[in-house]
C-alpha cells in the first residue's frame, strides 16, 4: 500500500481491493522515515512488499541510488510502476514484478519495506527469520506481533517500526582473550532479546546489558578480579569474534567459539487464532 501516482490511461483509486490488502497512500513523509530508519545505500538491495504503485521502490532508487524491485499481485499496478520507474529516471536500478509476496524470493534483500497489514506481517514473520542477520526490515503502521522493534518513530499520521534480523548467538559458548581467564558463556535468546551468565571455573557471573543488533553483539561481564569486561564482536555462525576492553586499557581480541546446537530464536508460525485477533486490532485502529 504505497502512495499514489497517475500515469498512462491506468489510475489507482484509494481504498480498491487487492488481493490481500486495500490500497492506501503512505505519505511522503513516512516512505522518507522509512527509508531513512533503514539507512538504505547505494549498495542495499531494497524489496518492496506489496508495492502499489511503487512509490517505495522508486524513492530509494531516486534518493540513495539502491537496487530495488517492488513486488505487486496486481498486474496493472506492475505496469503502472514500470512507467513511474521509467519517468522518473530510474529504470535501470528499480524493477516491478507481478508476484505473491508469500511465494516469491525475495531473499537477496538487504533492506524489506512493507505496507501490510498485522496478520499478513506475521505470515511473512517465519520467511523474514531465514534471511541474513541485519537484514533491515522497516513497516508502516503495523507491527510484528511480539517481536518488539529495535526502533519506531512517528512521521506526521503514521507510525514506522523497524527490526533488524538477528544472529542466532543462543547456546554455550567456550571463550577465549589474552589476559582474560577462560571462560564459558550462555546465552538464552529470543527474537532479538538476551540474557545469560559467564562462568570463570567455580565462580558464576551474570551477562550485563547484552544487546544485539543483526551480527552485532555487545555486552559486559565482571571477571574473577572484579574488573568489568567490555565485548564488542560480531556472531558469524558457531563464531563470535571482536575486541573485548578493560577500563583504562587498549582492546584486544577475543573469539567464542558455540558447543553444541543454538535454540531456535523466533516464535512458530502463528496460528489461525493469533491472525485473527492481529486482523480485529487492526481494523478497530482504522
């Protein structure tokens, strides 16, 4: 559900059908926040979900020179947005496909843009998880159930959240750091949310303030002698590697290295009931 645009003989009215959704213009200024919010570049890879007349796509092509392709079930809102790509002087970078936004592969994403609606958004939830951690995923309006966003805003009438998809950094971990006594770690995760503890032998200390945000992953542990550690790393699968610094001292490296299989981190595919109720919030907040 993207802004409206008019061209050729072809022109969209607010509020029509569509196969999953009615089409509503999201204002300019909420396509800027969004976009904004999702830091697009020149490199992202941006998709649009349910793209409209593809005023997302198109914007991120004509401000920050992205790759991007809208993808839309209606086929005369294909053709539209094909013609608006082409006046607007992006053709070569942004590209609308007919497709259903739940059979499509759209996985070579950097950056999802969304104008859905709260069922349709927990729909895609479980495809979203499959995608490479950081993968930005910005919606209007609408939110993903209980995965809380690592970001909102409010842009005029409308309201943005953003998620970035999270490593998995759930499990047992051995680490290793000069200076720092072998320890092993825990972390319990769900979604993008942490809690854990470090163990230096006997001693069972907690994990302070972990944060992770897409491959990146913070947090403090105070070690046997009392001093407070700092980790900075990144996970990349079973690895956590990055710097770790002790007040008043230079970094220095650290890896983990995971024992064991990881938990699962999102939640199954909701259930019909789940929809249902996401459907009836909605429609009372219209």
């Amino acid at each position: 559900m993207a802004g409206a645009q008019t061209s050729g003989n072809y022109e969209p009215q607010r509020g029509q059908a569509g196969k999953d959704v009615i089409w509503i213009p999201s204002p300019d200024e909420v396509v800027n926040r969004m976009l904004q919010m999702a830091e697009v570049k020149a490199s992202d890879r941006v998709f649009d979900l349910g793209s409209g007349d593809g005023k997302i796509a198109i914007a991120a092509g004509r401000n920050y020179g992205a790759r991007s392709t809208g993808l839309e079930f209606n086929p005369d809102m294909v053709q539209l947005s094909n013609r608006l790509a082409k006046e607007a002087g992006v053709a070569d970078k942004v590209n609308f496909r007919q497709a259903d936004i739940f059979v499509a592969d759209f996985s070579s994403a950097t950056v999802v843009t969304m104008y859905l609606l709260p069922e349709l958004n927990l729909r895609l939830r479980p495809k979203l998880f499959t995608m490479p951690p950081g993968t930005r995923v910005v919606s209007h309006s609408f939110t993903m159930g209980d995965w809380q966003p690592d970001e909102t805003a409010r842009a005029g009438t409308g309201e943005v959240f953003l998620w970035r998809i999270p490593a998995n950094a759930s499990g047992q971990w051995k680490l290793t750091a000069p200076g720092v006594a072998e320890a092993g770690l825990r972390f319990s995760q769900k979604y993008q949310m942490l809690e854990g503890d470090a163990e230096f032998g006997p001693l069972r200390a907690s994990i302070v303030q972990p944060r992770l945000s897409g491959d990146v992953l913070r947090f403090q542990v105070r070690d046997p002698s009392g001093v407070v550690l700092s980790f900075d790393g990144k996970v990349a699968g079973n690895r956590i590697t990055g710097t770790v610094s002790r007040p008043g001292q230079a970094a220095t490296p650290f890896q983990a290295t995971r024992e064991g299989e990881p938990s699962p981190i999102a939640e199954r595919a909701p259930d019909p009931a789940e929809l249902s109720s996401a459907s009836l919030a909605a429609s009372l907040a219209r």
